[in-house]
C-alpha cells in the first residue's frame, strides 16, 4: 500500500504562517483536493502537557533555561501521538497530509539554542529522534516563509492586540527569535526547504502572490 503525500508549513511566530495555512486550505476545498490537515503543537491534548508547562514558563522564564535536546522530546512526543491517533492510518493508506509546523520547527526554535557548530549534529540528532525511533513520516516537501524580525514582531504584537493574548517565553526573547532566523537559514539547507522569500525587489510581498506560489508548490509535490 503506498503512503501518501506530507507537505509542512513552517515560519517563525509572525511570519503569516497561519493566515497562508489558511488560505491554502481555502484553495484546495475550492480545487476539490482531498487533504487531511494537522497542526502542531496540539494544545489541547494531554500530549502536549510538557509543552505547555514550558511556554508558560514553568521551567524557567527564558528559553534556554531547557535545552535544546530535552525541550525537541517534548514536541515530538505530541507529534508521535498526534501520528497514532490522529492520521497515521489515512497517511499510510495514501492520503495527503498538509501540517501546519512539524520536526522542522524543533529544527528551527530549540536549535537556536545552540552554537552554529552544533547544529549539524543536533539536526542529525532530531531526524533520527522522529524519523528513525519514532517513526514518524519524513515530509515530502517543507515550505518556509522567510521573514524579517521586524515584521514578525510588529505582526505578532497586532495578533496580541486583537486576540488579547499574552507572550509565551519565545514570543517575548526578541534576541532568541533572531537566532531562530539565523538557524531558520541553516536548517533549510539541511534539509533541504523551499523558502519562499518575503521580499521582492526590497518591498514586502503581497500576501495573495506568496499564497499563490505556496499553492503552486504543494499542487507540483501532489502531482509527483
């Protein structure tokens, strides 16, 4: 039996991730493109406990107070539960998968915690914590938007604004949020991402043409 189609979506807190995730979803209801979609991490499982002790600051109020190893487990295990109850079977039957944030966003957030020479080995490390002892799917295709720390901040003190919510520990450590750029980069040529640029010609791009360029992205993996 073949397995199907796992596309990610990744972008740093502010990158307009979730508002292109959505759209995404919009074009392949209208398209008539069957797909099963997950988001990560899942807040409201007991999986994700460990996860939500740590953004609250339960184990420290600065990132780097749990190390880039032990905070990666805390994610992966919400992901390996979210594989076994959630679209393990639907994936392994052939069905397509589009993930907002996966494996790719402990690559991007704890291995910003660690020097530029370690990140080769933690990279390695957390594919096979996933892939290989975990088991989880290695994506076909990883889309990450590239973004500017100045826009990602202004746009998540907007979402603060209209949602009244609060910074987690990430949200709030500007300077661990441009080391997550910086190791963003890094590890799109690890793995080998399609980052999809948030300028052209030094002026922002409109939304609907990053969109569309996703979208063309995800209809050229599907039709492999």
């Amino acid at each position: 039996m073949a397995e199907g189609k796992l596309i990610v979506l990744e972008g740093i807190d502010g990158s307009g991730k979730s508002a292109q995730y959505r759209r995404i979803c919009e074009k392949l209801k209208r398209d008539g493109i069957e797909y099963n979609h997950i988001v990560f991490p899942r807040y409201d499982k007991d999986s994700s406990a460990l996860i939500r002790m740590y953004l609250s600051g339960e184990f420290g109020e600065h990132p780097e107070d749990v190390n880039a190893y032990t905070a990666s487990t805390f994610f992966a295990v919400d992901r390996f539960a979210s594989f076994k109850q959630d679209w393990g079977e639907k994936y392994r039957a052939g069905a397509f998968i589009l993930s907002d944030r996966y494996t790719s966003s402990n690559a991007v957030h704890q291995g910003s915690k660690l020097p530029d020479g370690e990140l080769h080995d933690y990279f390695a490390w957390l594919a096979d914590l996933e892939y290989a002892k975990m088991g989880l799917p290695r994506p076909d295709l990883v889309i990450y938007l590239d973004v500017s720390i100045e826009l990602s901040l202004a746009r998540m003190r907007r979402r603060q604004l209209k949602t009244n919510t609060h910074a987690d520990i990430h949200e709030k450590d500007i300077a661990y949020l441009e080391k997550c750029l910086h190791t963003a980069d890094k590890a799109a040529d690890f793995f080998g991402w399609h980052r999809v640029a948030f300028l052209k010609d030094g002026q922002e791009r409109n939304i609907d043409e990053k969109n569309e360029e996703i979208y063309q992205l995800i209809l050229s993996e599907l039709n492999k």
